[in-house]
C-alpha cells in the first residue's frame, strides 16, 4: 500500500490518457455530466471517481466520495468539484482533470 500513486499522480494519468485517446476522453466527459447532474452520493459520482483512482483504492475512493473524515473539509469539497467539472468539456480540457485540485487531496488517510 505503501507504493501507491498519489490521487494527483493518477489524475495526471487520466489526462495523459484522455488527451491520447479520445474515445476514453469523451467517455469520461460523459461520466462527469452524469456524476454532477446526479450529485454527490450517487452511483455515478463513484463511477466516475473510481475511473480516477482504480478498483483496488478504497482509502483514495472514500476520499472522493465523501466518506473519509475529511467530507466537510472546503478543500475536500472544491477539489472533488474540480476533479469532476474539470473533464465536462470537449477532448481538448478534459486533459486538465486535476486543475485546480488542492495538494491536501493526497494527506495521510484515515486507518
């Protein structure tokens, strides 16, 4: 667990992988329309969240999804905005998804 990739190292990831690829670009604008028009406790804001961050991070998932001990935190809250409005757009700005996310997004979580 130690080896794990930051949620910043991954949301780089997933721009590189959308402005390579833009089938999977426009899949995940998709998902980010579906995630926001559906709100934040929905299945499809974890979908999404879960394209971010893998199957195999619950701890990076819970903090995406609210259910760390940090789901009131502003900066939590602004972020996780950021990280989903941030791919709504067209190929060209869904490369962007983690502008503007908070470095705090990647603080020890809870055990």
């Amino acid at each position: 667990m130690g080896d794990e990739k930051k949620i910043l190292q991954k949301l780089d990831e997933v721009a590189q992988q959308a402005g390579a690829n833009p089938a999977f670009a426009r899949m995940l604008s998709g998902m980010a329309i579906d995630a926001i028009l559906s709100g934040v406790s929905s299945p499809q804001w974890t979908a999404y969240m879960q394209v971010i961050v893998g199957a195999d991070s619950p701890k990076q998932l819970a903090r995406l999804t609210f259910k760390d001990s940090h789901h009131d935190d502003p900066w939590l809250k602004r972020s996780n905005v950021y990280i989903v409005s941030n791919a709504v757009c067209g190929t060209g700005t869904t490369t962007h998804t983690g502008d503007r996310v908070d470095p705090l997004i990647d603080q020890p979580f809870d055990d």
